[in-house]
C-alpha cells in the first residue's frame, strides 16, 4: 500500500485520465485506508486501482465509497476479494438536490459473497434506498458495528439476533413497524437507535438487552412500552419523546444507572409519582386531561426538542365566554356559548424552526409560533385571535396572513391587519373553530377564484395585465385556483446574469386544489419583457419557461405552445398549472440562466456591521442588516458609533442561525442568555435587523495598553431547503465561515492620581493584508484560497519564505488533517508579513511558483474588486474631491 500514493501521482498511464493534485493525497490517507467517497468519481478510480494493483487493493482495511456514485453496480462485485476489510461505508447523501437536500444513494442489495468478509467489523450503508436488510450481512461473523439509517426499511428479519458480536445498531430515519423477538438474543449490543420509525409496539424480548447502556425510540408510534424494559440494568439513557404514551411502567423509576429518561411530547394522562418525581425524568409537552392526541406528524416536527419555549402557561375558558390578553400581546375573544363546558387552554410560544415551520417560495415568517393545547377542541362558535407580528419592510405587492396546522399540511386564514395608533404595532386578526399552532407570515398577494363548468376569468391585482381565462367546459367540478405574481425589476436580472439584454416578464405562479388536468386549455396573458412591443419583438429571442410547483427544474416550452402576441401581451393556452416567466434575451438556451436567476431571488444578501460607542468603546453594537440597508443605517448611527466599514455582502436564507464570537483577547459575557458556546447567537429572517448591543472585556494584565480582537461571523444550522450552488459553498471545514471584522478596545483608563491623558482617539486598522493602493486581503479572502490549496500547501509554503522546519513543523502538528496544514502554513506567513505593504503581490508570486496560475488568478481578482471597493467609499465620504485637489496644487 506504500506504492499507492505513488500510483495516484502518477495519474492513469493508459489514458483514462489523471486526478487532480489535491485529490491525490487525500485519497489515501494512510497505509491500509482508502477513502474515495469525497470525489464523484471515487468507484471508477477504485476500479483502475484494482485493476492496475490488485496486490495492494486486496490489503486495505478501511475503504469508504459513494453509494451516490453510477459505478457502485460494478464496484460492488469487488469488494469480497478484500479479505482484510475490517471497515466498509457505503454511504449516500454526498449529492445534493437543487435546494440543497441529500440524495439518497442507489444501493438496495449487497452481493451474497460479502457475506464472507470474516474481519469486517464495521459496516455503514446510511442514507441508501434498502428496503430490506441484505441477508449477507447476517453472515457478518465479526460485525460490531452497523449503521442502515436513512434507508426505507419496513422490517429486520426474523434471525436478526444471529448477529451476536453487534454493540451499536442504528436504523434511525427508517419505516420499521415492528422488531423482530430475536433482538433480544443480542446480547453484547450496547447502543440501539430506532428513532423516527413507525413503531406501534415493542417485543418483551428487548427487555433482554442486559448490556444496553443507551435506547432511543423517540418520533414512534408507540402507545406503551413492555415492562420488561426495567431489566435493562445498564441503560443510562432512554428516549421515548414524541410518542403516543399515554403511560409508563414506573419500574423506569428504579433502573439503577439511569440518568435521563425523555418523556416529552408525549400524550401521558396518568404520570406514576415515582416518574413525576425523579429528577432525570423530561415530561415537558404531555398536558394532562388532553381528549384527543394530535397527529404523529405534528408530533415529530411541531414538538421538536431543537424548539426553544419563549413562554407558556395556561387559562380557563367558560361557557359565558371571556377575553384573555396574554404578556406577549397576544389577545382572545372567546364568545357567550364558544365552549359548552369549562375548559383549560394551554398555551405556548415558539422560536420557529426551519425544520418544522416550512415557509413556501418568498414567504416572510413575521411572528414565532403559538401553540394552543388541547389540539383540534371544537368550539361552537368561531374565537378570535389577535397576533402581534413584525413590520414586515415592504407590504408593497405583499400581505399578510395568519397560517395555522390543520394536522396535515399549514394553511392560510382569512386575515385582518391592523395598527395600532398608541404603540404603532401591528396585529394580524383571525378567527378560528379548533386549535393547533398558529403563526404570522407575509405572502405574495394571492388571487383566487372558483371556476365552475361554464368557465370565468381570473386576473391579478398587483398587474391587471395578468389574467387567465377558463372557458366553458374546461372542468366537470367547480375547482379553487389560486394565482401569485411576484415582479422583478430589469436591474435585478442584469445584476444577477451580467448581461444588459435579459428580461423578464413577472413570476406568475398558478395552482388549483385538483389533480386533474383541465378538461380544455386555459388561456393566459402576460405582459411582454419591459423595452419590449409587438413592434419591435423579435420572437427567436423570446422564451416561455415553465417551472415545477417547487421549483426544482425549468423547461423552455416555447417549442410546446402556440405563443401568440398583441402589442403589449404575450398569450399561450395550457391544461395544467405550474410557474410561468416570459425571457427576452440574446442567449438561445437560457435553462440555466433562468434556475441561476429564481435561486438568487430565494436568498437574502445581507452585510454585517460592528460599531463602537464613541463614549463607551467596550459596548459594541452587531447588527446584521439587508445589503440595500447598509448605508442607511451607517448614516443614521454615525453620531453614536465609530467602527470598520460593513463586510463583504453574505448570502443567507430564511430561517438560518449565525453566531457572533470576539476572539483574541477581547471576551463576552458568559452568562448571557444568547450565549452558546462562547458565542453570540443570531437568527436570520429577513424582516428582522438582527441587533444586539452588548459590553465586551479583555484580560486585566494589559498595563494600559490598548487591546486588538476581532469579532467573527460563524454560520449555524441550515434550512432544509438551499440551492445547490449554496450547499457546494456549505461545505468542508470553512463551511461555518462567514465573516470577520477588526475591533480595537482603548487604553485603559488611568487610575487615581496618574497624570494620563485620555488616549488620543481610537483608530482601527483592519486586520487585512496589503494597502489600500494594492488591495487588501482578509481573513475570508484567505480561508477561500486555503480551499483550493490542497497538497500543494508545502511547497506554496517554501515560495511564501517559510522555513523548512516551520513546514514540518505544521506538517506534523495537524497530521491528521489536510485542512488545518494548510490555514497554519496560510495564518503563520500572514501573522508574519502583516505588516509588509507588498506582501500580497509576493503571495501571487508564490501561487505562480507553484504552478497554481488559478489561485494566482483569484487573488488578483480580490484585489481589484477590493481596489474598486476602495475608491467607491472614498468617493462616498467626499475625499476624492480634496485629494484631486491636492494633487493639482
């Protein structure tokens, strides 16, 4: 295996294509390891490996493949020729969908010789499409260790115990409805996980499973538990959250090594006072007397554990009715004769959670989630909710509407808005007959209608240009059909597509509440592209694109209709809905444009800002603001803060977590309820300013001098939904990465009696690399370079003047990891050279050295974007003026 390295330097002698430098050294990360998951085309270089070293192949021990890769098929009839294999992982989820989601792999069977691996001791075949457990494994005389999460099994088999040396199973995120009674024959297994199934019930045998130390069974179905799960004398941690459980066996109560047992979101009426009572049991989200359990679905998502409880409490409701105003502004009106009996309303607000809150294409989320237990009470006459919810920044072609769960999908109510004269807030009013959650969101505005058999016709009140029309006979059954339209101005599509001659008719956005295709075709009328008549159309330029109702792929369906024009308008007939956008452009294929356009349009540009109070320089204002905002509000807070200019703008999405960290020697306070981790922690929506002022400290020891930090930007959990070109960016260890700017906290104030003046105002260089002139690089322009790097770091490192001993030096202390080689070799020569005004154009030198003419090439497009940069803010501040002027005196 020492020659393996060697081979992949080589690249393919017989023509098939070489491996670039930086793949090289990371797919083979040791003498007896093979890890080709990481490329896309890991399997074909597997097969040229084998085939050119076989000798070496067949002694590796730990081989890690894409299961996301179209030569897994031929891969996989190899892999019993590896004898020595101790660990194998066939994963999926590699490729991403065009929002970002994994894909599953395309493995649903193992050959039956694998079975014969007898030192396989680990095996992860996560994220696959098996729908049953290859019977191969159970052959697996050594496994210790299987992973089959994320798949679609609907059951293990019968002789599923033969595994008898197995410690940790995991089958999370599968379809399992029920376990077999052999699973309590594995007796050494120490950690089973079978959260978000479909079970409905449990075996007695589990109760065997002696050396168990950890259970989870969370996001069930389970209604009970067998008491026999009071023999697991070793479990220390049992997950039942987000069941059925109406009660539990109070034997839990008395295991001795128990240290958490989660009850949560659960539907307990009768809690045993042993379980009430133990300080490791969670029963948050049973409320007692409930009469009717809400959906599993709801369940698992709505009461996930990633919520955080912002207030919650309860009220008593009679048959004469009553008004309730909770402390967060929000109201009820309960009429005479609303609830026939008294009735205890439960109540809870929510930070929302992406995971669960699933807002639809250009939805704004104003206000966190109201939940009100118990779920789906009928009451007889409609109760009145009033939400306070935040100014959303434009209602211009928007509104707003109060969404609520309906046990299956969320769905919009009829909604009234209003503000108040006294507080200027806004209230979103609506009435509703059961409860569930309940939260305020700012939509396109929709159009809708009824079209019954004798046809009518439809047309948008944000452009009146718009209209469809349904023609007698174009349905047997009235059908609802909703219509949204979202414009978009010509300077945003030649910002996005860099190209002058793009336009673009609206978005129009048509759906209906039927699956069947109209009977005969609709007609539609968009407006022509702005600059664009029946008088001067050329119609090879024109394109109708279609899009699927989640915007996944768009067709150009010029070719598919009959596209006829009028002075102003375009009208095309279709018989089933979906998104529709008219291009006028140069490009003949504009599929690709058109995608690249609609994800930007998704996204949320944002900049983030650092201030400092003039008078109080240790309370620092973050703020993270959408970019159009920035200099308004630089403008408006120049009389209170100073501080560095905005970053580079960040490309964010609704719903996603950041936080804020100050670093070198500049500290926060710990106790902050915002704080996680020693960071500052954000929420992005895109109607919120994301502010937060606080004070920061610094070690105590400075003796009087000043105190240079910085405050970083690090992304946190991301939505479910992202285009693909974002998730690309997301990941590899700089995923996190988002930012940096440079704070300076002043000398420290002079004590009692020292004749010290006040420090002679406070300046802020930036912690960046080169001179205003030449262009600056940061911190983030570096940690982009370091991505493309790869084994090419050591000798880029010798060009940049690092010593030999300083690269082993790295080399040795990040062993393990490629990624941190190559940021110490980057930082040390920046710590080094920070100071040297030409040290920029020396690391374009060195980039070209090493034969990296594409860093090279990135670094000076930095620069020039930074030089442009430069001058623009110059030219904002008035000082361009006065050194034209100096430099003609």
């Amino acid at each position: 295996m020492q020659k393996m390295a060697e081979l992949l330097g080589r690249g393919d002698e017989c023509g098939e294509g070489t491996l670039e430098a930086p793949a090289l050294a990371g797919s083979c990360l040791a003498d007896n390891r093979l890890n080709l998951d990481v490329y896309p085309d890991g399997c074909r270089w597997f097969l040229h490996l084998f085939k050119r070293r076989r000798g070496e192949v067949v002694q590796v021990e730990f081989l890690r493949l894409s299961s996301n890769d179209r030569l897994l098929g031929a891969t996989l009839g190899i892999l019993p020729h590896l004898k020595h294999l101790k660990s194998l992982m066939l994963k999926g989820g590699h490729a991403r969908d065009e929002f970002g989601s994994c894909q599953h792999g395309s493995l649903t069977s193992l050959p039956p010789d694998v079975g014969n691996l007898r030192c396989l001791t680990h095996l992860d075949l996560s994220f696959n499409s098996l729908s049953t457990l290859p019977s191969c494994i159970l052959h697996l005389p050594s496994l210790c260790v299987l992973v089959v999460s994320h798949n679609s099994l609907v059951a293990l088999p019968e002789n599923f115990g033969s595994l008898s040396k197995l410690t940790f199973f995991s089958a999370m995120k599968n379809q399992l409805k029920d376990l077999p009674q052999s699973i309590g024959e594995l007796a050494v297994l120490q950690d089973l996980d079978l959260s978000e199934n479909a079970l409905e019930f449990l075996p007695e045998e589990i109760g065997n499973l002696h050396n168990c130390t950890e259970l989870d069974l969370s996001g069930n179905h389970l209604s009970s538990i067998p008491d026999s799960l009071a023999n697991l004398k070793s479990l220390r941690r049992l997950h039942l959250h987000s069941n059925l459980l109406v009660t539990v066996p109070a034997s839990l109560a008395s295991l001795p090594n128990l240290s958490r047992l989660d009850l949560q979101n659960n539907c307990l009426r009768a809690v045993p006072p042993e379980i009430q009572t133990s300080p490791f049991v969670h029963l948050r989200g049973n409320p007692l007397g409930e009469t009717e359990s809400s959906p599993q679905a709801v369940l698992k998502s709505l009461h996930s554990v990633k919520h955080e409880y912002i207030s919650s409490g309860s009220f008593n409701v009679t048959s004469e009715g009553c008004k309730v105003v909770l402390a967060c502004g929000i109201r009820f009106y309960f009429p005479p004769g609303a609830a026939s009996d008294p009735l205890q309303i439960y109540f809870r607000t929510l930070a929302p959670d992406p995971q669960c809150v699933k807002l639809r294409h250009h939805d704004v989320l104003l206000s966190r989630v109201l939940e009100l237990q118990p779920h789906g009470v009928k009451f007889q006459q409609k109760v009145q909710i009033w939400m306070p919810y935040a100014s959303p920044q434009t209602l211009h072609q928007r509104e707003v509407v109060v969404r609520t769960f309906s046990g299956q999908n969320w769905s919009d109510l009829s909604t009234r808005v209003k503000q108040k004269r006294k507080s200027k807030k806004h209230v979103a009013h609506c009435s509703v007959l059961h409860f569930s959650w309940f939260l305020v969101v700012s939509r396109l505005v929709q159009n809708e209608c009824k079209v019954p058999t004798e046809g009518t016709l439809l047309f948008s009140s944000v452009d009146p240009n718009i209209k469809v029309i349904f023609p007698p006979g174009v349905t047997e059954e009235t059908r609802n059909v909703k219509l949204q339209v979202l414009p978009i101005s010509v300077e945003e599509i030649e910002e996005i597509t860099a190209e002058a001659g793009c336009r673009a008719s609206p978005l129009l956005c048509l759906s209906q509440d039927s699956l069947v295709d109209f009977l005969r075709p609709v007609r539609i009328q968009l407006p022509l592209p702005p600059g664009v008549t029946g008088l001067n159309l050329d119609q090879s330029r024109l394109h109708l694109l279609r899009g699927d109702m989640e915007g996944k792929t768009w067709d150009d369906i010029t070719s598919q209709v009959v596209l006829e024009f009028t002075h102003l308008y375009a009208v095309f007939e279709v018989t089933h809905f979906s998104w529709y956008w008219l291009w006028y452009t140069t490009k003949t294929y504009i599929g690709g444009i058109a995608k690249k356009v609609y994800e930007r349009l998704r996204m949320y540009q944002v900049n983030f800002i650092a201030l400092q109070r003039k008078k109080d320089p240790e309370q620092v204002l973050l703020q993270c603001v959408p970019k159009h905002k920035v200099d308004p509000v630089l403008k408006k807070l120049q009389d209170r803060y100073r501080g560095p200019e905005p970053s580079d703008m960040v490309e964010m999405f609704e719903g996603e977590q950041f936080f804020a960290a100050f670093e070198r020697g500049i500290n926060i306070d710990m106790d902050r309820p915002d704080c996680v981790d020693g960071r500052l922690s954000f929420i992005f929506y895109s109607h919120l300013k994301n502010m937060k002022e606080i004070y920061v400290t610094s070690p105590v020891d400075r003796k009087g001098q000043a105190v240079k930090g910085q405050v970083s930007f690090y992304r946190g959990a991301v939505p479910d939904s992202i285009p693909e070109d974002a998730s690309r960016r997301r990941k590899g260890p700089d995923s996190l990465w988002l930012a940096t700017l440079p704070i300076k906290l002043p000398q420290l104030k002079p004590r009692w009696g020292e004749n010290l003046g006040p420090p002679n105002g406070l300046s802020f260089p930036p912690l960046n690399l080169g001179n205003a002139e030449t262009g600056y690089l940061t911190q983030t322009n570096l940690l982009s370079i370091a991505r493309r790097v790869g084994a090419d770091w050591q000798t880029i490192g010798l060009n940049l003047g690092l010593t030999y001993q300083q690269i082993e030096r790295i080399g040795y202390n990040n062993r393990e990891d490629l990624d941190k080689q190559i940021l110490d070799m980057l930082f040390s020569w920046a710590q080094q050279n920070s100071e040297d005004p030409d040290c920029v154009s020396k690391l374009i030198t060195a980039m070209k050295e090493s034969g990296r003419q594409d860093i090279a090439d990135e670094v000076e497009t930095i620069i020039a974007l930074g030089q442009q940069k430069y001058r623009e803010s110059i030219r904002r501040v008035g000082l361009e003026q006065e050194s034209s002027t100096e430099d003609s005196a």
